[in-house]
C-alpha cells in the first residue's frame, strides 16, 4: 500500500493517472490522504504530493494541471531530464525533479491532441507535432519508465516494495482483414480491367492467377493469407483479434461486389479470436454510419461486437472515443501512428479513456498499438530486415517495463508465399521473438 498526500484530495484527474501507475503498471494499492496529521502518523510507503515539505515521504511537488479543468494551451512545459530520460512540467523542492503525476496524465490522455496544431489529409493527427516525436522519445513507453524509476525512489527513501506485484509483458496479435479476396466477389468489370492493366505492366503470372482463383482452381491469396494467420496462432496456441471492414464506398475501402456470406460463415467457425469491426472510412465522426455499420457485423456474425480499431488508424481525440462509447464499445485498438512506430500515450499498459470535456473516466479501454506492418512497407519503405530490427527493439522495450506488445498486420500484406513475400518472414520471426520473451 502507498499512502500519497494530496491536500487537494478530490481530483478525478489525480485518482485516474494514479491507477494507471500503481495499479496497472506497479501493481500495487494506494490511499489518497487528504489530513496532514493523518498522513504524518503513517508507517507504510508514502508519497507527499504537496508544496509543503513534511519530512515525511517521497516528495513530489504538483503541476496545476492536475486541479484544473478543461483543457487549454500548454506553451512552457518545462522540460527537463530525469536519469536519462525526458520529462517536463520540471518543479524545483522536489526528491524528483518534475510533476511525473501531472506529465502521466498529458501523455495519457493525449492532451496536446485536444488541440491539434497539424493533421494529415485524412484528418488525423500528424506524428511529426507531437511532443513525444520532437523530443526523441516515441519509441520509449516513458510512463511506464518512470514508474519504475518512481519505485526504485521509493526504496531509496527506505521504504518497502517487495509487496509491488509489477505487470508482466505480454504479446497480443491483432490483424486487420480490410480486403478478404484479391480476386473473388470483384464483379466482372473489376476483374476484366485488372487483367488488362496487369497485361499492359507484363504480369503474366497474376493474370494465370487470377484465372486459376476465378475457376475455383487455386485458393485466393487473400482469404488464403488469413487462412495462414489462423494456422499460425493455432500452432502457438493463442489467442489473437481480427478487425473486419464491412462497408464503405470510397478509394481507401473497396468494398468487395457480392455479399461475402463464405466468408462470415468461415469467420463464424473461427476459434480462439476474437473479432471486431474495422469502420470504413467515412465513420470518423458519424456516429450514426459507425452504429449501422456495428449493428451489420453483429447480424452477419451473430455475435455481440465490442472491440473497434479504426480503419486508417482514422481517429480524433476525444470525439471518436466518445462515439465509440455511445456505440457500445468496450475496447478500442486504434491508438498509433500510421507512419511511425512508438507508443503514442507513452504507456504500453492498456488504460480506460478519460473525458476531459466531461471530467470523467470511461468504460471503453484503450490498448496502445506499438507497431503496424504499413508503417515500415508504404510509409517508411523499410527493408523487411530493418523493419525486423525495429520491431525487436520495440518488443524490449515493451518487455523492459511489462507492457503489451500489440501489433497490426494487413492479411493483404501476408499473402503469397514465404520466397514471394518477404514480410511474411518478418511476421513469423517478429512473432516468435515476441513470445520468446514472455517466458523470460
């Protein structure tokens, strides 16, 4: 048990990020303390979060963010260094040189990203105004970091943490299916104008394939492709997560011509996965099209769906986690970086949404999703052994502090075969370096 001083004592704000610290990652029970004499008469471990020095506990003097309400621009964040590492929101009379409560709780709630300075064309928040991207430190899960580095403080101080039960790592496999066939169910003007624009670039060998799939003669790549990623779990033994597209008429989604029943019939048989919708484009912020298009996976697949990851990683803070809890889901995987890697919330510990319009802690938990395998072959045109050497970096350091290491790969990008499709490779070995280390 940490008992922690806050004279304050009623901030929805401080009780949330310290969850996040000492129950999620440290594991281990706190007390908020209110009354000064109350605190001074404690034994156990304990945190003075106050501007008075006590002489009692590990001192941490507070940033106001933390008692304040709204959200407003932040332009002097004080940035400093903390063994190594970056910080901000830098106090002086601290036994740490920085509020790592009120710096938690920006990260965590993606606070720069309720004022967006920049976003993409397609309207989300771009990676390169982020504060983590700037400062060097999105590859690092820097919350978790701290917390840990806030515990070694503690024993320092000489106090006990035999007790802290910390998170263990874990790996978690989530795969979005955007386009279940290469060739089927395209209608015959898609099929007609893709061979003949694969006649004109010289690809005789996709124009045989795609007359041997069109004949039934041959599987099709990309229902094979997710054929291969089942077999695959089912040879570890594990669990793992599909993100469905079901809808949409634009360039980023293609929607297939014919209904897929084949194909939710065989989802329906899957075991050990767990399936959730893939929100064609125009969801970001239509709620109405996300609700249509939840309740249609639900009727296909009959079955509840309360697992969302936005296609495009399309999402804006807070409105799309809003929408997603009006919706009735109950977990969202949306939270990365299209083109770069990292840890977007500075944490690798998933975490409940906090509303900040609304003051209030939500039920839709938030996993942060470390690493998508577009992000290294369309955006950062890696060669698939760089791309490899990346995501084993991320794994340790998702490993280092008992995150999640959660990945996004396309069945698009894992069709073929293994001499065709080099990433196919790299998905088997980063999978297996992967859960190498959960055994450690």
């Amino acid at each position: 048990m940490v008992y922690i001083y806050f004279p304050t004592g009623n901030s929805k704000r401080f009780h949330y990020i310290a969850k996040h610290l000492f129950n999620s990652i440290l594991g281990t029970e706190f007390t908020v303390v209110a009354d000064k004499n109350r605190f001074l008469q404690q034994a156990g471990t304990c945190i003075n979060y106050s501007n008075e020095p006590l002489n009692h506990g590990l001192q941490i003097v507070p940033h106001s963010l933390l008692t304040e309400k709204g959200v407003h621009p932040i332009n002097d964040r004080q940035e400093s260094e903390w063994k190594g590492l970056f910080c901000f929101f830098r106090q002086t009379g601290s036994d740490i040189p920085f509020d790592i409560f009120a710096a938690s709780f920006y990260l965590l709630t993606l606070y720069e990203e309720y004022i967006p300075e920049r976003l993409d064309k397609h309207g989300r928040f771009h990676h390169e105004v982020a504060m983590s991207y700037r400062k060097g430190f999105l590859e690092t899960p820097i919350i978790d970091r701290w917390a840990y580095l806030l515990k070694d403080e503690l024993e320092a101080k000489g106090y006990a943490t035999s007790s802290f039960k910390l998170r263990k790592y874990k790996t978690i496999s989530t795969f979005d299916i955007d386009h279940p066939y290469l060739y089927l169910n395209k209608g015959c003007i898609r099929n007609i104008g893709g061979a003949v624009r694969d006649l004109l670039r010289g690809k005789i060998k996709r124009i045989l394939q795609r007359a041997l799939v069109l004949l039934h003669l041959h599987p099709d790549p990309f229902l094979q492709a997710i054929r291969r990623i089942d077999s695959i779990q089912k040879r570890y033994n594990r669990f793992y997560y599909l993100f469905v597209l079901v809808a949409g008429k634009t360039p980023y989604d293609r929607k297939v011509v014919y209904p897929q029943r084949r194909f939710y019939n065989y989802l329906r048989q899957l075991q050990s996965v767990a399936i959730g919708l893939h929100p064609s484009y125009l969801t970001l912020r239509d709620l109405d099209r996300l609700t249509e298009e939840k309740s249609k996976l639900e009727h296909v697949l009959r079955r509840k769906i309360t697992l969302n990851r936005q296609h495009f990683l399309r999402m804006q803070n807070p409105e799309t986690f809003q929408e997603l809890n009006l919706a009735g889901f109950r977990e969202d995987f949306t939270l990365a970086f299209a083109q770069a890697p990292g840890f977007r919330s500075g944490t690798a510990v998933p975490y409940l949404f906090y509303d900040m319009e609304r003051e209030t802690e939500t039920e839709l938990l938030i996993h942060p999703t470390i690493v998508m395998d577009s992000t290294f072959i369309f955006h950062r045109s890696a060669s698939p052994e760089k791309a490899l050497q990346k995501m084993k970096d991320l794994i340790d350091a998702c490993k280092k502090s008992g995150g999640d290491y959660v990945s996004i790969w396309h069945n698009s990008n894992l069709a073929g075969t293994e001499k065709e499709n080099p990433w196919i490779n790299v998905f088997i070995q980063s999978y297996e370096y992967a859960l190498s280390l959960e055994n450690d």
